[in-house]
C-alpha cells in the first residue's frame, strides 16, 4: 500500500487570506492566522495552493509560510530549554514575534501579544541589523595619530531567549521586554536596570501591609544600561526588611563585578534553622567566550561564588572562598571582539 507524503507549511503572518487564483482579482475561500498549519497541495510561483485541516483549498503567498525544517526548528528550541533556569519574568511592550535565532531579519513564527508574560532565560548581543531605508554611514571610531584607520563603530543591540505561558522559545529583541521588578525596589536602581530580583525568604511583621504581614527579602542583579556588555550583570545587593523601621535596607552589596546569569537559589542548615543561599557565576580574568552563532557570552575562566543570608546578614559560603575581584572590562564588548576579529582576516 503507498503512502501519500504531504508536505506541511505553517502561518507566520498574523492573519492571510486564501484565494482562489493567483490573479489581480480573485475571492477569499478562507482565513488563515499565525502558527495554523497548512497542507500543500500545489506549487506555483511565489505561491503556494494549500489545504487546511477544514479542507478549504486556496492559494497563499510562500513568503507567509515557515516549511517544517523550520518548524522543527522552533519545536527542537522548546525542548532543548524547557528546564532551563528563569533568569526574570518580562512582559511584552508590543506584538512580537519569536524568532529562531537573534538577529531582526532572522526565522520568526509564533506571534506574542503586548503585555503578554514570558520567562526570561539566556541574553545574547549581536550588531544591529539596518532598517530598511536608506544607508546610514556607520560612525567611524577615532583614529590614533600614526596608526591605520580603526575599523567602524559596530551598534549592538540585545536579546533575550524567552519561554511563554504554552511551553514555547524563541528569541526576542531585549529592549522589547520589560523585567517584572517590585514597585518597593525599582525606586533604589540608581541608574542602572535590573535584571533579576528574586525572594530569598520572607519575613513577619505585624505593621507591615503586604497579605498575612509577611515581607519578602530580595536579592537583585543588576547592570549598565548598554547593549553590548561581556557580562549580565556588574552588582548584586540584598534588600533586608528592617522590623524596628518598617521599611526596606540595603543588607549587602557587591560591585563592581562581571557577573553570569542565572542565579541560583538554594538553602543550607543553619545556626537557627534552614537559610537561604544564592550563587552565580563570575569571570576570573577579563577573556570571554562569545558564541558566533548567538552571540551569548560566557566566562572563560568562570568561578561559582555562593552567599547565605543568616538574619539580615549576608555570607560568603561555598567552596570557592578566594577573594573576588572588583572590576568589570565594559570596553571588553562583544562589538570590540567583532572588530578585532574582523581585523585579524
């Protein structure tokens, strides 16, 4: 018995038509929306005469169609990161599609909604793409009396790996995605943006507001605000809640450094019970590691460095108790490598 083989497309457009020719005048046989797979049936031109699981037949432009490579592609990046870490939770500005790489002009599919709420996983930097239009001349860096011309000034711009509320991954342009941060920290951000904040414990006091006058205790990451940088983030501080004022204090901070997401929360025994503990990684040296295909950075020389809140203290724990250098390479971008590489051809 032979087995037909149906080719299957899927919609990445927001909505399309089907027609029933490829002509200037045809009539709408049905409507088509974003993610709706379709039986192809036919191959013309620029087009592509489909089926859909109603078995309405018409004609749909194949630039409004993903094929199942990379469909797969898109199923093979949920389920190669659906245990991965959540580095912050972010809510959409706008309608955004995921893609499947980072990069404007990259694979795209599944189309979120604004204000719609995803998990923030891994960041990435990459240079810019152009906007269609005219050309603008990149700016070029300044030159040194003696040497030869110094390459362009490349722009980057970040993105975000995310995971929405149906399982699913892809790639977001990161200055498109607000992190969810406490009303009661963001005021105390100091110019910088934080990328992560994250409930260590919780405390009781009987004056506090917040539901059975019990108030978190968090710990934030935080970074410039620069696209670009070889690191996540360059601080961390604890937010303590103090019981005899009522309001919250800084426990702890450290900066600067070149810290790696994600953070990790666990606990260990303590003199009075169970306490919370919180590690990340950071760079031993200035060399970074930056993937040429994500453009993810990562440290070349990573050290974990672990921290337990014991009442409103903060302590080194773990087995890394090596001093911790203060510093940070922001010149060290991923747009410097870019242009070093570039001049090493």
């Amino acid at each position: 018995m032979r087995h037909e083989h149906h080719e299957t497309v899927y919609v990445w457009t927001r909505q399309m038509y089907l027609r029933d020719r490829v002509a200037a005048v045809s009539n709408r046989v049905a409507e088509v929306t974003n993610g709706q797979p379709l039986e192809v049936v036919e191959h013309g031109r620029r087009f592509l005469k489909v089926k859909t699981a109603k078995n309405e037949i018409g004609w749909i432009p194949e630039r409004a169609v993903i094929d199942a490579a990379t469909y797969d592609g898109f199923s093979r990046l949920a389920s190669q990161h659906k245990d991965d870490p959540v580095v912050a939770t972010g809510t959409l500005r706008d309608d955004m599609y995921l893609h499947l790489t980072p990069g404007r002009e990259t694979d795209r599919f599944y189309l979120l909604p604004g204000n719609a709420k995803v998990q923030m996983l891994v960041r990435a930097s990459i240079p810019r793409t152009p906007l269609p239009g005219p050309a603008q001349p990149a700016k070029p860096a300044a030159q040194v009396p003696g040497e030869p011309p110094a390459a362009p000034s490349i722009i980057m711009e970040d993105w975000w790996l995310i995971r929405d509320a149906e399982g699913r991954a892809g790639w977001l342009l990161g200055n498109r995605v607000d992190v969810e941060v406490p009303d009661e920290i963001g005021q105390y951000a100091e110019g910088q943006r934080i990328v992560g904040a994250y409930v260590l414990t919780r405390v009781t006091d009987p004056e506090a507001s917040t539901p059975n006058h019990e108030v978190p205790v968090y710990l934030t990451v935080l970074s410039p605000y620069k696209a670009g940088l070889p690191f996540d983030f360059d601080q961390i501080r604890v937010f303590t809640w103090s019981l005899k004022r009522h309001r919250y204090e800084t426990s702890y901070r450290l900066r600067p450094i070149q810290g790696y997401l994600p953070v990790r929360l666990s606990s260990q025994p303590g003199p009075q019970g169970t306490e919370p503990v919180f590690s990340f990684q950071i760079s031993n040296s200035a060399d970074v590691a930056i993937d040429p295909e994500t453009g993810i950075a990562r440290p070349v020389n990573p050290r974990t460095i672990s921290y337990a809140l014991r009442d409103t203290q903060v302590r080194r724990t773990g087995a890394d108790m090596a001093p911790i250098p203060l510093m940070h390479n922001e010149s060290n971008s991923v747009a410097r490598q870019l242009q070093v590489k570039k001049r090493g051809r």
